[in-house]
C-alpha cells in the first residue's frame, strides 16, 4: 500500500469527519481540510483509482478495507505524537500542527518508542 503524504491526509480527514457522521461528502471534507473542490474532485479520483475510497449513487464516501487501515494508522500516530509534544510541554495548537507534518515521516520503530514514551509519561 502506498500512497503520497496528501493521500494519507485526505484518508485521515475522511475518518476523522466519519466519526463525527456516517454521511461524509466530498464538499465536508473540502470545508474540513480548507481546499477547493476542485482539488478534493483531483485527490478523491485518484483514491478512487486506488482503490483506497468508494463513493455512494448520493455521494457519500466510504474508506476501503485498505483505505482505513491507513487512516487508522495516521490519525494514531497524529494523536499519539500530539499526546507526546503536549506531555514534554509544547502547546496544544502547534503539537497538533508538528504532529501532522511528522506523523508521515517517522518511522514505525522511532513511533513505537514515543508511542511508548507517551505511556510512561502518563503513568507518572
């Protein structure tokens, strides 16, 4: 499975909103993320193709088996690491911001470190 770092994104946002609503458009996650729906239109076409979104007759979209398996992925490093900043003092606001710019570069055996950091932290 792979997919560039705004394909994840756009993955992650479409979990995101479908916690929020089983009912999850195209023109949601334009307002959601702040892009055009032009290029919600582009990037939905090409998760299509891969096989990582379906989209309803109404328009609604659906992660596939593969399509949330990264979303999960994502959205538990993004938490995680928002958790970790937070925890050694950085500030929710700009945690959340480094979090998602890191959380598609790190790598599994440095996250699974934090991830585990932020358990020890939070026993003390």
């Amino acid at each position: 499975m792979s997919i560039q770092e705004s394909g994840e994104m756009y993955l992650e946002s479409i979990l995101v909103l479908s916690k929020k609503s089983p009912n999850v458009r195209a023109i949601d996650l334009s307002e959601y993320m702040g892009f055009s729906k032009p290029s919600v239109s582009r990037a939905l076409s090409v998760l299509k193709s891969g096989g990582f979104v379906t989209v309803s007759e109404q328009g609604y979209l659906t992660l596939t088996e593969d399509g949330k398996a990264i979303a999960e992925k994502i959205y538990e490093r993004h938490t995680v690491l928002t958790n970790y900043l937070t925890l050694i003092g950085v500030s929710k606001e700009t945690a959340s911001q480094d979090a998602c710019k890191m959380e598609h570069v790190v790598s599994d055996e440095s996250f699974n470190a934090i991830k585990e950091q932020v358990r020890l932290l939070e026993k003390a």
